[in-house]
C-alpha cells in the first residue's frame, strides 16, 4: 500500500476516547452520539449508583433506578447547558428516578411493613475501626427519618463528597447558600436525634 | 446546640468512610443498548427483526458466557460502520451488494478519493464498478477476481476511521468472528461467518439502505485515515496479499 501521512491506531484512539473530555462527549452525545454518552455513563455510573443506592438502600433497586435515571438523562441530555457542571445535572435526575421509587414503594406497603423499610438495616459491612457499628446504625436510621431534599443534601455533600460548588449546581442556589441548606438540614436531623435516638448525643455508645 | 450538631456531622463524616457500599454494576452498556432499542422501536418489520436477531444473538453469547451483551457481541469497528454477527437473516433483507454501476474514473470523482486498486488482481480492471451513495456515507465497490479465479468486493469508503468514540475494541477481540490481524494497515480484523453489515449516519441512526447481509470471509482495515473491506471467499492470506498489494 502507499503511504501518506501515518494515522493514529484504532486502539490508540481508543485510549484518546477515554482520555476526552465531559464537555466533548456530551457534545457529541447532543449530536445523537448514543458510544458518546455510553462513555459518560462509564465515567459518572459509581456515583450515580451510589446516589441510589443512598436513597433505596437496596442495591439492587438502586441499580434498576440508576439505569431507568442514565436513560433518561439521555433522552435529557439536549437540555443540559454547556458550561454547568455536568455530574449534579445527571445525579439530579438518578436521585429523582430513586426518589419516585422510593415512594412508589412507600405507598405500596402496610404502615407495619413502612415502619419496617424506615428501619433498613446497614449495608452488610461497615469498618468498626472507624465508627462502633451500633452508632452507625443509629446515624443512618435516623438519616432516614429526614425529608427527602435534607437527606439527599447530607448524602451528596458527606457520602458522595460533591464540592460545594456542585451542590449549589444541584440545589439551583448560590454557593453561599449551600452552607446554611447543609446547617438546616444538620439541625434538623438533631432534632430527629433529640426525639428518637438521644443516646446518640450521650456517650459514645 | 452547635456542639451537637458538629458531632452529628462527626458521625456522618465517620460513617460515610466506614460504609462498604455494595459494588457498582457496569451499567454503561445496557444504558447503550436501551437508547438504540428505543431507536429501533419506530423502524420498519426488518429493521426490528433485525434487532431481535441480533439481540438473540447477543443473549446467546451471553448465556455461553462468551461475551457480555451489546459491548462485545456487537462490534462496532469504525465510526460509521457496524457489523455485527447473526444466527439468521430475515427473509427479506438482501445479501445482494447495491449500488449504481460506474466507472472506474466516475466512482473515483463521486467518491472523492483517489481509488486504490490492488496489484494481484487477474486484469488491473475491474469487472465492475458501483458506487453506494447514501448521502453522508459513500463507498466504491470493486469486483475483482484473484488470481485463482475467486471473485471478491474490495469496498473503499468516505467513512472516517472512527472519531475513537463507538469502537468497542474489547468486543472485537473477544468476538470469536472477529480477529485482529497484526500488520496490516492501522488496524484490521478478519471476519467470518454469518453478519449483518449497516451504516450510520452522523446522528447515530442507522441508514435504511444500508443494511444487508453476508456470509462471505471479510477482510476489514483501516490505512492513512480510510477505511477498506474485501468481502469473497478467499483466504485470510489471500485477502491479507491482497490488500497488502493495494496502490
């Protein structure tokens, strides 16, 4: 064959796909690019995953609305603006998909059973070396006992470590804001504490 | 009150690092498939078989723990082009290669690249010529005979050489009708067996008359930022001279 310029392998440009950035990517994936946005999945799915899993504390509920939340974000992703921050876009919509499970779910069992789903146990493993396990257990029932936008601010700024800057993209405030929402939210799980878990607030159990 | 509250938030912080989360699932490429499935819901009765096929055939692979759905059963080799294995055909999707018949200087100019015509061919002409438009993609089709007398389809696209984003390079290696042929072009695969061959457009959709099949051996690759395919019954090793002999 003749030669002319060399051009980069496939599997190189493989390699390049991975290294493009979100911009690119969801650009293209604007433009119908279904490997584009395949590709954001890959990137963002732990977080979304975890998102869910956070609100349904089930992983295998979580996956089925982290999958139901990308799709859609698909279907969405022509709205998202450029130049906003791409991760609390898409975890907006995974977080809303497990929210309506959620509540589709809390609809659809006996106030018996609800009490039951309220009191969801731990993940299987939890390291004791950093926290005794009776208070983890303690602090994530009473998480749950928060309003859905309070807990899903303290799941996205502690558990998922979203910058403040991001979560004020989430939240649709003002970066400054995002300190008194997390205040308000921390004051009312105290308050969730005072009433059903004060030991949480004694000694260290 | 405030002491209370930064130990709550102690408590958090501590909990968020002790928790094991459960392992997150590859979900990225069954979020792929449902987006193409749902483009494939408006398409016509063959289109939609064709999606069943090719979903069966990704379930197959699946269930003989060959491959993992829609990432490694379906080999999406180049930008615009996909091909894909099947266990059947429809009745009515066509085998035949279409196209306007051409000739040589006539599907250079429609093509907009300079053809390549291979060097162990019979006669340096080809017994014929067509040209597939289909508007955003093009392809010369070159019907030789090799030197033993089997006849073959040398394809030259417009298509671009990937923009690195659909390739799904783990499928091609693990599909075991796709190979990877080393040093040939940039990068090459010999396929065999029974597959359904279709183009996209720069949206991603599929170009309706595109999409055929072929059971014949396939030579695919990739040379100077174009992309080339030899259909026929040839060897590998015939296939592989033959595209080495290409100028």
């Amino acid at each position: 064959m003749t030669n002319r310029e060399p051009t980069p392998s496939l599997r190189s440009r493989l390699c390049e796909r991975t290294s493009l950035q979100d911009e690119t990517l969801i650009a293209a994936a604007q433009q119908g690019d279904a490997a584009a946005f395949e590709e954001l999945v890959r990137r963002h799915q732990e977080g979304a995953f975890r998102a869910a899993f956070l609100v349904l504390r089930d992983a295998d509920e979580a996956e089925d609305a982290a999958q139901e939340g990308l799709v859609k974000a698909y279907k969405a992703i022509r709205s998202f603006r450029p130049g906003h921050e791409f991760r609390p876009w898409l975890l907006r919509i995974v977080i809303n998909q497990a929210l309506t499970m959620h509540r589709s779910r809390r609809r659809g069992v006996a106030a018996a059973e609800r009490l039951a789903v309220r009191e969801r146990p731990l993940p299987h493993s939890i390291d004791e070396t950093v926290i005794d396990r009776e208070r983890a257990r303690l602090v994530w029932a009473a998480l749950e006992s928060l309003r859905e936008q309070e807990r899903v601010v303290v799941y996205l700024r502690y558990f998922l470590n979203l910058p403040e800057r991001e979560l004020a993209e989430y939240l649709g405030c003002a970066q400054g804001t995002v300190k008194s929402r997390l205040h308000r939210a921390l004051g009312k799980l105290r308050e969730v504490v005072v009433q059903r878990y004060p030991q949480l607030l004694g000694e260290t159990t | 009150m405030q002491q209370e509250i930064d130990r709550l938030e102690r408590d958090i912080t501590l909990l968020s690092r002790a928790i094991a989360f459960p392992e997150a699932p590859s979900l990225a490429s069954r979020v792929r498939s449902r987006i193409e499935a749902d483009r494939t819901r408006r398409a016509p009765s063959w289109q939609l078989a064709l999606t069943a096929i090719a979903a069966a055939a990704v379930a197959l692979a699946f269930i003989a723990g060959v491959a993992s759905p829609a990432r490694d059963a379906i080999a999406d080799l180049f930008d615009r082009i996909n091909i894909f294995e099947t266990a059947e055909v429809p009745k009515d999707l066509t085998r035949e290669i279409s196209g306007t018949q051409v000739t040589l200087e006539e599907a250079e100019a429609r093509l907009g690249l300079p053809l390549l015509l291979p060097g162990d061919a019979a006669t340096t002409e080809p017994d014929r010529v067509l040209i597939q438009d289909f508007r955003s993609v093009k392809a010369a089709v070159l019907f030789f005979r090799h030197s033993d007398g089997t006849p073959y389809a040398l394809f030259e696209t417009n298509a671009p050489v990937g923009k690195g984003l659909p390739i799904a390079g783990k499928g091609v290696l693990s599909s075991s009708q796709a190979q990877p042929v080393r040093g040939l072009g940039d990068e090459a695969y010999w396929l065999t067996g029974l597959r359904i061959v279709q183009y996209y457009d720069p949206s991603g959709a599929v170009i309706r008359d595109s999409v055929r099949a072929t059971e014949e051996n396939t030579l695919l690759w990739s040379a100077n930022g174009r992309v080339f395919r030899i259909e026929g019954n040839l060897t590998q090793e015939q296939a592989i001279g033959i595209a080495r002999s290409l100028k």
